[in-house]
C-alpha cells in the first residue's frame, strides 16, 4: 500500500476529530467535569429581578453604606447610625463561588449598628455576600463581594 499525503491528510483528520469526540464524551459524562448554575431557580428569580432593583435603590436613601471589616473574631458589618434600635429583621446569604458546600445563610436582627459573622463560618478567600432586610416598612438588599 503506497502512502501518500492525501491518505495522511485523512488520517491526520480522523485522529483529531476522535480526540474531539472523547472529550465532548468525557466532559459531558463524568460527574468531576459537572458544574452547576448558581441557583437551582434561576429563571424564577430573574422575574422579580426589578424588586431586587427597586431594594437597592432604597439602600441609597440611608445616610452613609454598609461597611465591612475583617477582626479577629470574623467579618464585622457596620450599618448606618439611623437602622439602631429600629428592630430590623433580614437575612444574610454568603455565598462561595469555588465551593457550593461552604454556601450558607442566617437570619439576624438588627438593634445595633454592627453585625459579626462569626470566624468559625467563614474560610480564607472570596465571597459573595447578600444581606436583605426590612426598616419600618421598607425593604433594603446589599451585595457585595469581600475578601475574608
């Protein structure tokens, strides 16, 4: 059989697109390569994404932003002075974008102007951090993203 550069041209084609093939079946079936949306109702929650919207801008009605700081003891978020002994209930939600796992949410109450996440939650790096709550009536929401 005589070899030629039109039967290696076909050869060299075959071989890629086997290669092409395997890891299309590989990354589509093995659970290691399996990655999932960042929440399991997405869609749900981009229909009210405008209250969302609508809760933000009312964060910019408050004197001055929610500041955060790393101590000893974890993350301390300061709120304005005007939310103290106003009895603010939300929910905070932090979320870690390496790790689904390290995800986790708890409500609070708010009668001072400073909230701690404790240290023991929280692991070195990057987080997402969510914090709704509502004040005599109106709704506040707060994203940020911190480096703990």
């Amino acid at each position: 059989m005589k070899w030629n550069w039109g039967k290696g041209l076909v050869v060299g084609m075959l071989l890629f697109m086997s290669f092409i093939l395997y890891l299309v079946i590989t990354m589509s079936t093995d659970k290691k390569y399996d990655h999932d949306l960042v929440t399991e109702d997405y869609y749900a929650k981009e229909l009210a994404y405008q209250n969302d919207i609508d809760k933000q801008t009312n964060l910019k009605t408050l004197s001055s932003i929610i500041s955060g700081r790393k101590t000893s003891e974890g993350w301390l978020l300061t709120f304005p002075e005007e939310l103290n002994n106003t009895n603010s209930n939300g929910k905070v939600f932090l979320y870690r974008p390496s790790n689904q796992n390290l995800d986790f949410d708890f409500p609070f109450v708010l009668d001072k102007s400073n909230l701690l996440i404790p240290d023991n939650r929280l692991v070195d790096g990057r987080w997402n951090i969510t914090i709704e709550w509502e004040t005599n009536g109106t709704s506040y929401l707060y994203k940020n993203s911190i480096v703990y």
